[in-house]
C-alpha cells in the first residue's frame, strides 16, 4: 500500500470511529434523559397518590374521631337509661314489698304480686322497646360519620 492509501485508511478510520463515539455519545446522552423523564414521570405519580393516601387517611381519621365521639355520647345515654331503668324497677319492687305488708289477706297478697307481675311485664316490654330504639339511633350516629368519611376521600381520590 501506498502512503496515501494508508492516510486515506486512516482518515477513514478516524472518520468512522468519531462517528461512533458521536453516536454513542448521542445514545448515552439519550438514555440518561428518556430515564430521567420516566423517573420524573414516576415520582409525580408517587407524590400525586402519596397527596391522595394522605388524605385519605386524613379523612379517614376525622370519620373515627367522630365516630368515636359519637359512640361514647352514645354510650353515655345507653348506661343513663339503664340506670332510670334500674331506678324504675327498684322503686317497682319498694312498691310491691309495701303493698304486700299492707296486704290483710293471703287473697289480697295474691292479687297484689299478680297485679305487680303484669305491671312489671309491660313495664319491662316498654322498656326494653326504649333500649332498642335508643341502641339503633346510637348505632346510626356512629355509623353515619365512618360511611360518610370513608366514601368522601375517596370520591376525591378517583
């Protein structure tokens, strides 16, 4: 080989081998960038769903609250009806005991605790119809938040 074809050879090779480093230049440049736009897309989302799960959750723990504070109301008003309820039948059983000390007769002592035994049936009827009433409205109160509270973030997540 002549000195100019050896000179074109390697002005060709140069040639070549600067357009390879350029092209994978380019490919890295590229890489790190189409990473670096997934990344970025990435973390949006992460931080966009981290902003919906935290209220969520924010929410979420306001509906307990209530619902917590609805429940120990309710709790409140459940053991103050048992004890008017206690009340009511203790003075019920007073009642009995000082009639049947009144009573003249064995007859009269009958009729009298047959008498208290039908009262205290209605009364007991009665009673446990308020307890079921009060049970469900306190039920309904404490649901109510936590249905509510759990649906709402939610909605505004979605």
């Amino acid at each position: 080989m002549t000195e100019t074809t050896q000179t074109r050879s390697a002005k060709a090779a140069r040639t070549a081998a600067s357009t390879a480093v350029a092209t994978s230049e380019t490919l890295r440049a590229e890489a790190p960038s189409s990473f670096v736009d997934l990344f970025d897309k990435t973390l949006t989302r992460t931080k966009d769903m981290h902003e919906k799960m935290s209220t969520i959750f924010e929410h979420s723990t306001e509906a307990f609250s209530e619902a917590f504070s609805c429940a120990n109301r309710g709790s409140t008003e459940y053991r103050i009806k048992l004890m008017e309820i206690a009340r009511a039948n203790a003075n019920t059983a007073f009642d009995l005991a000082r009639q049947a000390c009144e009573a003249k007769s064995l007859p009269a002592l009958f009729e009298v605790t047959l008498a208290h035994q039908r009262k205290q049936f209605e009364l007991a009827s009665a009673q446990l119809k308020e307890l079921s009433a009060l049970t469900q409205k306190v039920v309904s109160e404490t649901t109510e938040p936590i249905r509510q509270g759990i649906a709402e973030p939610f909605r505004l997540a979605s």
